[in-house]
C-alpha cells in the first residue's frame, strides 16, 4: 500500500491506496492533523509515501517524519518524472499538482482536455489530442479572492462562500457572494470559451479540487468532476518511475 501527498499552499490532502484503490483520504490543515491521519492507519501494510509539493519547507517536514517516526521512504516528485510532453517554456516551474492532474487525465480520460482545479489558485491546464500540455492559466482562488476583498476592505466582514439566490445582492453578504461566486462561474466559462476559440477545438473539461463540487451545478459547459485528480496522478507518476 502506498501513501499519496499532496502538499498544497492552504492545505494538504493524504490519500491511502492499495494499487490504485483509494481506500482512505483526509484533508487537513497542520502536520498535527497529519500525523493523527498517519498513526490512523499504522495497521496498513504501507510501503511507501509519495509526495508532491508545492510548499518546500513542508516537504522536508513531512520527509522528516516519514522517515523517522514511520519509517517510510519518501518519493518526492519533480517535473522530471513526468512521462508528460510539455511544449512550454521553463517546465521545471509548472506547479507538480498540475503535473500530476495531467498524468491522472492521460490515463483516465480522453484529450483534447482543459483540467480546471479549484485550490488557493484557480488553474487551467490545456492538453492536446497529442497528450501535450500546451500551457494554461492561473487566476486567483475563490477564497483567495474572497480573503483578499475582506482583509482590503474595513466595512466587509467574512461571509459563507454560498451562490445567492440571485445576482444582484440585497445585502453585504448577498452582494459579496454573488460577485465572487457568480463571478468565478463567468471565470470559468468565459476561460474555456477563449480557450477552445484560441485553438478552435472543443474539449474535454476536468474540474477537481475544493470547490468543484459547488461550482458544477452552476456549469453550463458540458464537464467531469474528479475530486481525486491529484492523488490519483501522484500514484501514477510514482508508478511510471518504478
């Protein structure tokens, strides 16, 4: 069994896997919360950990107590272990959790394929019918955003990140969340449009992370949600390299 580790700049998310079965997954917040999942399933045959970081004083961290605490050895992921074609320039700075959403969709899904992910960053990652990654586009997160626009503003407080039943707001709190949700979802639209017009081609659209599952139902666009992209590619690369 196998340990995968998606260390990401809000939050970590840990998915335990027999071959490529997800048999247990957390999310947390704090190494803490981690080693609570961690001592959880000491009675899991696990032989390996796995992780892709985004975050690299939290990789050594976790490395650390892997190996230490768990005796477990750590295959840390870079770009160099992708099997991906990347047609970009500088592919050693694309984000490994897009890599590693892009691994998942080569194996699982058809391309030509637009992966959204909903993290502390909102990306878009473009693969072609080649499995080639053309480039993409990164924008701010929905509670990024949202975080960003309360901090700025001395009169705005905190406000449920909810679709409201309309779009013009009745209140603060209507108001905030339909520019920032209603807002995301002309993001997305409007991104895979210009996308697909850009390279006159209809896609496949993969959305995955946080906030999918909220932002789907308000998706015109044709699409898949895969909450489990990421783990799914970091068992794969892990894979490929052995």
């Amino acid at each position: 069994m196998k340990l995968a580790i998606d260390i990401g700049n809000t939050s970590t998310t840990i998915g335990l896997f027999d071959n490529y079965n997800l048999l247990k997954k957390t999310h947390v917040l704090s190494i803490d919360e981690s080693i609570d999942f961690f001592n959880s399933i000491k009675n899991y045959d696990v032989k390996q950990a796995i992780i892709s970081s985004v975050v690299p004083n939290l990789t050594k961290k976790y490395d650390k107590i892997l190996k230490d605490i768990y005796h477990l050895n750590s295959f840390v992921i870079s770009y160099k272990h992708t099997a991906l074609d990347t047609i970009v320039n500088e592919p050693e700075t694309i984000g490994i959790d897009r890599l590693c959403n892009m691994e998942a969709v080569k194996k699982e899904y058809s391309t030509p394929a637009i992966i959204v992910d909903f993290g502390t960053a909102t990306t878009y990652d473009v693969i072609n019918s080649k499995n080639q990654f053309l480039g993409g586009a990164i924008a701010t997160g929905i509670e990024l955003s949202s975080k960003y626009l309360i901090d700025r503003a001395a009169l705005l407080k905190k406000t449920n990140l909810i679709f409201p039943k309309q779009a013009i707001g009745v209140d603060t709190a209507t108001n905030i969340q339909s520019g920032i949700m209603f807002g995301a979802i002309d993001q997305v639209e409007g991104m895979i449009c210009r996308i697909n017009k850009e390279i006159n081609t209809e896609h496949e659209i993969i959305l995955t992370g946080g906030f999918s599952k909220l932002i789907s139902p308000k998706l015109k666009i044709p699409h898949t949600i895969d909450i489990d992209l990421t783990l799914k590619g970091i068992i794969y690369i892990f894979e490929y390299n052995n």
